[in-house]
C-alpha cells in the first residue's frame, strides 16, 4: 500500500534525521510512529475492540488489499482538510 502524507518541512527535516540515527527509511519511521500511536491511544484502542467484538471489523480488513487499489488522488483534492490542516491522499 502507498501512502501520501503531507507534512509540515520541520517534521519532514526530523523524520529524515530519524531515519538517518535509525539507519532505517522514513517509511519505517512513520510505521513505528504510527503503531506507537495506536498502541497508547486507550481511546482507539476501546473503540476498536468494541468494533471487533460487534463483528464490525475495521475499514479495509474484509476487502483484500488487491481490491483496495484504486486511485483516490482526484477525490483526495477535494477532501476537506482534518484538524491540523493536512490532507492525506492514500493510493
């Protein structure tokens, strides 16, 4: 799966940095950052579980990743920004 982030220059110069002291890629980076997150956010974590246990699994995990393929870069231009002002473009 691709993903297109747009992030601000300063978190864009540490990632790269972070890459670099972790002899990783940026990708990892944002993967191991990502899991962090998920990980701590009790929140989320109980919502999940909740979805899970109705039988409702989340978005994307009944549809294989084959099927998931399209190329949404049209209608991420005119998706509203999300609360940091950032738009994510997934292909």
């Amino acid at each position: 799966m691709t993903l297109q982030v747009r992030i601000d220059e300063d978190l864009k110069t540490k990632l790269e940095k972070y890459a670099a002291f972790q002899d990783s890629t940026g990708a990892y980076g944002v993967s191991e950052a990502l899991k962090l997150v998920f990980n701590k956010d009790a929140e989320f974590k109980e919502w999940l579980e909740k979805r899970e246990a109705n039988g409702k699994l989340p978005d994307g995990e009944h549809t294989p990743v084959t099927a998931m393929k399209p190329d949404l870069s049209a209608a991420a231009e005119g998706a509203t920004s999300n609360a940091n002002g950032k738009r994510l473009q997934f292909k």
